[in-house]
C-alpha cells in the first residue's frame, strides 16, 4: 500500500514515544491525503503515469471543484464588471469631450480676460509715468496761459468789464504758476 515518507525528526520523534509520527501536512492537503491512503498501489502508480488518470482524480477532489466553481464566479463578476465599464465607455467618451470643450473656451475667455486686464494695466502704467505726467502738466500750463490770453483779449475787445476780468485773470494766473512751479519741480526731481 502506500508508504509515508516522513523526515528524520518525525521518524526519530515516532522511534522515540513510540506514537504516531508528527503530522506537518497543511491542512488543506489533508483532505486529499486521506482519499489518496486508501488507494492501492497500482491506483497511485496509475495516477503518477497517466494524465488523464491523474486529471480525473484531480478534477473529482471538492476542493478542486470549490477552486473551479470559484474562478468561475469571479471570472463571470469580471466579465458582468467589464461589460458594465464598456458599456459606460460611450458616457466617459462624451463627459471628457464635454470638459476638453470647457476648458478650452474657459481656457480662451481667461485668456482674453488676462489681455485685457493686462492693456488696463499698460494704460494705468503709461498714464501714471512720469512722462505723462509732465506731459500733461504742460498741457494744463498751455490751457490756463491761452485761456487767460483769451480773457485779456475779451477785455481789450470791450467783451468783459474789468472787475469780472480781474477776478478770473487772477484765478487763471494762479493755476498756471502752480503748474509751472510743479512741472518745474517735477523736471528738476527727474534730472537730479
């Protein structure tokens, strides 16, 4: 019949107590163990030189049969998830384009907004440099000196009487030496 085949420790273990060896087989084998024991020995040497004879005995094994009725449950759950996900396809196709669109217009509409924001900004920078400030210190000098030649012209044209003319010629002046010195100023800061 079938003779086990132990290791030196469970033999020395046996010879030792006098019981039954030590058994280190895995639990899970067990089962197949003790059907292969009662075997004869043409039956063991059958299943070690036959496939088929062996493939037989391996597929009628429960555990074998739990193992295959297994996979196949979880390559079928694999396959029903597979389907499912190729059947959304079509949706995640159509949600990444709608967000490829989205973001290419937000893209663009950020992008012009940036532009202008950034010709606001050139604006703001160009008329608040020093350059255009002189500038237009210069052009409220020249507006105030022709609108007070303008007021004298009224007055020797007989168009304005004296006291209004004084007390608008005198307001006229005083503006445009107030943006004389400043411009002075500013010019002499520039420079220096």
């Amino acid at each position: 019949m079938f003779k086990p085949v132990w290791g030196a420790e469970e033999q020395h273990h046996m010879q030792r107590n006098g019981d039954r060896p030590v058994s280190r087989i895995p639990p899970e084998a067990a089962g197949i163990v003790h059907v292969l024991k009662d075997k004869s020995a043409s039956e063991l040497h059958k299943l070690l030189s036959d496939k088929n004879a062996y493939q037989q005995f391996l597929l009628s094994l429960d555990m074998v049969q739990n193992q295959i009725r297994l996979r196949d449950e979880l390559r079928g759950e694999t396959m029903l998830l597979a389907k499912h996900n190729l059947e959304k396809e079509p949706h995640i196709k159509e949600l990444r384009n709608q967000s490829q669109i989205i973001r290419v217009t937000e893209l663009a509409t950020a992008r012009e907004k940036l532009t202008e924001l950034e010709k606001q900004k050139q604006e703001i920078l160009n008329f608040y440099s020093p350059a255009s400030l002189l500038h237009r210190l210069q052009e409220a000098m020249h507006k105030t000196d022709d609108e007070s030649e303008a007021l004298h012209q009224q007055l020797l044209n007989r168009e304005i009487d004296l006291t209004t003319f004084i007390h608008k010629y005198k307001r006229l002046r005083k503006s445009y030496h107030k943006w004389s010195l400043t411009h002075l100023a500013a010019n002499t800061s520039m420079i220096g």
